[in-house]
C-alpha cells in the first residue's frame, strides 16, 4: 500500500512537471500577441447592439408575469425608447443602400419597439399582451437579421456552428 501511494505521488510530480514545461514552451513559441486596431465604425456599432441587448435581457426577464408592476411598464417603455432611437442610429450609419434585408429588419425592429412605446406608454387593457407581442415580432427580427448577416449569438446553444463574422 505505501509503495503505490509513493509511486502514485512521484508520477503526479512527474507530470505536472512534464505538463509545465510543455506548457511554457507553447507560451514561449507563441511570442507576444499584436494587438489590432478596431475599426471605429464596428465597435460603434459593437457598443449600440450591446445598449439593445441589455434592455432586450430586461424585458426579456419579464415576459410571462402573471402580475405586472409599474416598474415593469417603466422597463418596457425604456427598452422600446432604447431599441427605437438605437434602430434610426443604425438606419442612418450602417444599413448599406443596396441590402434590402438588412433595410427591412432595422424598420421592422424600429416599428415594433415603436410598439412597445405606445402600449407601455398608455397601459390599456391588453397593453401587456400586446408589449408580449410585439416583443415577440421584435426578438425574430433580430434573430432573421442575425441569420442574414451570419452572426451568431448564443454559440454555447449552438457547438460547433461558427458565424462568418463575430459580433
């Protein structure tokens, strides 16, 4: 019994060892890494999609509440405010003329946060359901606009499926 656990404890040693080195040598091979430049207009756009998507993950939080507080129409109407004046920023600097579907997504994006506006805003009978709804309408045309542009989101959903370009 005392020999295995000294045999035990001599290759756990050895292949830490082994496992640093070999380690260091890949860290060494590597050199020091070049850091890249950004371009201004994609971390522009980097910094407005992350605005939505933080309102977007509020909102989202209260989808499906049996009851619903002021608070809870205060976040909606602030995420349609967010979603609404972030989709003209982008109709205005990063929809390109000649993609017709990026064109239609941003509008549409921009109409149903309009939408969520309007019925959080007023709060009628049925303003829930119809923020549901139009959040709903809203959640697919990111979802198309993110297919057309070949982005990704969530990749921990999908393993092994990459986007032609990183959000």
């Amino acid at each position: 019994m005392f020999l295995g656990t000294r045999l035990i404890r001599r290759l756990s040693v050895i292949l830490l060892i082994t496992s640093f080195f070999v380690l260091w040598g890949e860290c060494a091979l590597a050199g020091p890494e070049e850091k890249k430049e950004e371009d201004p207009k994609k971390k522009e756009l980097k910094e407005l999609m992350k605005k939505i998507d933080h309102w977007y993950k509020q909102s989202e939080e209260r989808m499906g509440y049996n009851m619903v507080t002021n608070s809870d129409f205060e976040v909606f109407l602030k995420t349609g405010e967010t979603v609404s004046s972030l989709s003209d920023v982008l109709l205005k600097k990063f929809v390109p003329p000649d993609d017709k579907i990026y064109l239609k997504e941003t509008k549409d994006m921009k109409k149903y946060s309009d939408e969520m506006i309007k019925s959080a805003t007023e709060r009628y009978v049925g303003a829930y359901e119809d923020i549901q709804y139009s959040f709903g309408r809203l959640r697919n045309t990111c979802k198309n606009c993110h297919n057309h542009l070949g982005i990704q989101i969530y990749t921990s959903l999908y393993p092994g499926e990459t986007s032609k370009e990183t959000p």
